[in-house]
C-alpha cells in the first residue's frame, strides 16, 4: 500500500472511529448532563461512584473487540473463511460468559458493590439504583463493544458509526422522557443509557442482513487456545479501562475525604468530560488499529513507520486543539452541569479541569504506542504501557499528593502518570525493542502456528 493510499485510508477510519467513541462516550456525558439538572450534586456525586463499573464492563468488551478484531484482520488475507469464524466464534462465547459474572453480580450483590465504592447514606439509595440497573444490562454493553471493533476491522466503520450514534440520539430521548416526564429519576437515567446499545446493534445489523459481513457467529467448540489469543492481543484494552475505574475509585475516595460531596461533584463533572476528550484518543488508536494490523499482516515495514509518524502527529494536534478548547471555555463546560448554580462546586470544577486536562498530549502518543505494540504482537509491551498510565503510577501519585493535602497535585496525577508513561513508552519502542525480531503466526487449521520472523520496526 503507497503512503497516498494509507493517508486516505487514515483519515477515513479514524473520522469514523473518533464519532463512534465519541458517541459511545456521550452515554455516561447525557446521564451526567441530565442527573445534574434532575437531581443536582448528590446525583453527580452517586453517578460518579458508578464510574467504574462501567469502566469494567466496557474493558471486557474492548479486550474481545480489539483482540479479536487484530487477529481477524492478520490473518483474514491467509486463512479460510471458516478459521476466521472461529476467531470471532470465541470472542462471542466469551462476551457471553463474562457478562453473566456481571449479572450474577448485579443480582445478588450489587448493595455490597455499591458500599465498596464508598457511597455514603446521602448517595446510597441513588448510586444503588443506577449501579444495579447498568449491572443487569451487562451483556448488551459487552456484546455491542465486541460488534463495533469487528466491523470497524471488516471495512464497514460507517455503519459502526452509525449505530452508535443511533444509540446515543436514543440515549438523550430516553433519557429526558424517563427522568423528567416519567420521574424516574436515577433508576430512569441507567435505564435509558442500558437501552441504548440495543439500538447500536439493531442498526448494525444491516451489516450481517445483507451479507456484507465477512465473519459470522458458528456452533464450534469453544477454544481455550484461541480464546488466550484473542485476550492476550487485547489485555492492554482491559487493563487501561480498569485502571481507569481504579482512579476514579482512588480519585474519589481523596477528594471525598479534601473536599467533601462537592469536591466529589466537581470531579464527577471533570470525570465525565474527560471520558468523551479520552475518546478523542481512543478512536484514533481503535481507528488505527485495523491498518496497522493489516499492514503487518503484509509485513509492509515502511507502511507501518509512516502510519505510526501520521498517528503521532494527528494526535498532538487533535490534542492541542481539544486543550485550547477546554481552556478557553472551562466556565461555559463547567456550567452546564452546574444547573443549581452552585459557587463553590463551579470553582473547584473549573480550576481542577484546566489542571486534570494536561494529560492529553501524553495520553494521545500513549494510545498510539499501545496499538503499535499490539500490532507487532508485543502484548506485554502494550500492557505494561496501559498498566504504568494507569494504577501503577496514578495510586501512588494521588496518594502522595494527599498525604501532602495537594489539591493541585491531585489534579495533576493524570498528566504526571501519563509524561511518566511516555518515557517508557520511547524506551521500548527506540531502544529495548528494537534489536529483537517479531514472530508474525499465520493461523492454520487444526490450531497449528508455523512462526515466521520479520525485522522489528523502530
């Protein structure tokens, strides 16, 4: 593939992949917007406690997606139809399996979950509700993560797109009908944002209805090999939102205790803005994912080095540009979710967001490095780069700054974790890993894996 061709290719897939995480993202943004006007700062506060969880369950979809979807695509040009099925096959069997964890839980354990997050008797009766409600609904966040990672690697990224934006024009429907029409509040609010997916995957399904797809779900006998596989190429996927549902566990129990139920209120408004600015990033690594993959599976060397330097450029802009932007309208951002028109809940929000949001440099180049490793099948490398940028360095940090009674310095953790990533990040890719060769498996049948080695790109 000429440099033309991967430029145009480029930008098309992360165009479409920036809107749908975008709009995957916008789910928890509505609820915020929504509950803040509905319920004020003790919605927002038990909101935010809910984070996590969906931290959780989006990780395990993205594990299978991305997973799944890297190794669709390495070996969709080598292999029969019916192999890639396969590969798909699992990752469905396992989405399945990993949702009723989370709907057992939700069943029979979600009170105990709900006070593990540190709700107090305030916020308890609204975080349960919502809590147990997204819990339940588990599967549909799994399986519709899973469906728009492996038709964004099957060339259909529009209609992914279009499902989830489907969804999430659905999302602000229902929610303003079951919040404020029905009065259902919180309960109202998770139930709109748990409906939402049943849309993205109604509208995607065209996809298979037609007979674009090129993988399809089959009665095969689930495979621990190949289930390994498609987990190990998409660890650092769950490792990243896990250690993002960590943070926010660790982030609310400091401010909780520096700043009480507004401090927490501020940085649920903080939280939610930066899940739709992270998805920014995360759109141009899931969108840069299937070509960099597929160019490994051509072995395209100086494809894949010319595709990494578009990527890092394209997000230094994408991130200097969405910074001077949050910069120059903090207050107008902030307000919106400030309906009761609180001071000191606007104060602490706008000054903790212009500090908080200087990690999207770093979190920009972070992402792509990920993918690159992933790509060349170093999964080791791009877990430890999803593990140091998230709870390693972030628990560490925010509890130091606490015990200092930082509160700029809690603000500042995210960006320190992430410049501290980045270091590491350019020592693996320019200097540990660069003498070694990366072993390329070209699947077979009966699970067979002939090794080829091809040079390591720098």
């Amino acid at each position: 593939m000429n440099r033309s061709n991967i430029r145009s290719q480029f930008f098309r897939y992360i165009f479409f992949n920036i809107i749908s995480t975008l709009g995957i993202s916008v789910y928890i943004l509505i609820d915020t917007y929504f509950i803040a006007k509905g319920m004020g700062a003790d919605g927002l506060a038990a909101l935010n406690l809910c984070l996590p969880v969906f931290n959780f369950i989006n990780g395990f979809g993205l594990m299978l997606g991305i997973g799944g979807g890297s190794k669709f695509s390495m070996l969709y040009c080598h292999v029969e139809r019916r192999e890639t099925d396969k590969i798909y096959s699992n990752a469905f069997y396992a989405a399945l399996m990993v949702s009723a964890v989370f709907q057992l839980t939700g069943l029979f354990f979600s009170r105990q979950v709900t006070a593990l997050l540190g709700a107090d008797e305030t916020i308890f009766d609204m975080a349960h509700s919502y809590l147990r409600t997204v819990l339940l609904f588990a599967p549909a966040f799994v399986l519709n993560q899973l469906i728009v990672c492996f038709m964004r690697n099957d060339c259909a990224p529009k209609l992914a797109m279009a499902g989830v934006l489907g969804s999430s024009a659905a999302n602000v429907v229902l929610d303003y009908v079951f919040i404020f029409r029905l009065g259902m509040g919180m309960k109202g609010a998770a139930l709109a944002t748990c409906i939402a997916p049943f849309i993205s995957m109604g509208i995607m399904s065209i996809h298979f209805l037609t007979g674009w797809n090129a993988f399809q779900l089959r009665r095969v006998r689930p495979s621990w090999k190949i289930t390994r596989n498609i987990m190990s190429l998409g660890l650092y996927s769950l490792v990243t939102e896990i250690s993002s549902g960590i943070v926010i566990m660790v982030f609310n129990f400091v401010i909780y205790r520096m700043l009480g139920n507004t401090g927490l209120a501020a940085y649920g408004i903080i939280a939610n803005l930066a899940i739709v600015f992270t998805a920014i990033f995360t759109g141009l690594s899931g969108g840069v994912q299937p070509l960099m993959c597929s160019l490994r599976g051509e072995r395209d060397e100086k494809g894949i080095r010319y595709l990494v330097r578009i990527s890092v450029i394209t997000s230094l802009i994408l991130a200097i540009g969405a910074y001077t932007a949050i910069y120059l309208k903090t207050g107008t951002l902030v307000s919106l979710f400030n309906g009761s028109g609180n001071a000191q809940l606007q104060a602490f929000a706008e000054h903790g967001l212009c500090l908080y949001f200087l990690y999207m440099p770093f979190m920009g180049l972070n992402s792509v490095f990920a993918v690159y490793f992933t790509a060349c099948e170093l999964p080791t490398a791009a877990q430890l780069v999803s593990l140091l940028r998230g709870a390693l360095l972030v628990v560490p940090l925010a509890f130091l700054f606490y015990a200092f009674r930082s509160i700029n310095g809690i603000w500042l953790t995210i960006p320190v974790a992430e410049l501290l990533t980045l270091g590491v990040s350019c020592v693996i890719c320019f200097y540990i890993a660069k003498p070694y060769e990366v072993y390329v498996y070209h699947y077979q049948p009966h699970e067979q894996s002939i090794p080829t080695t091809t040079n390591h790109i720098s």
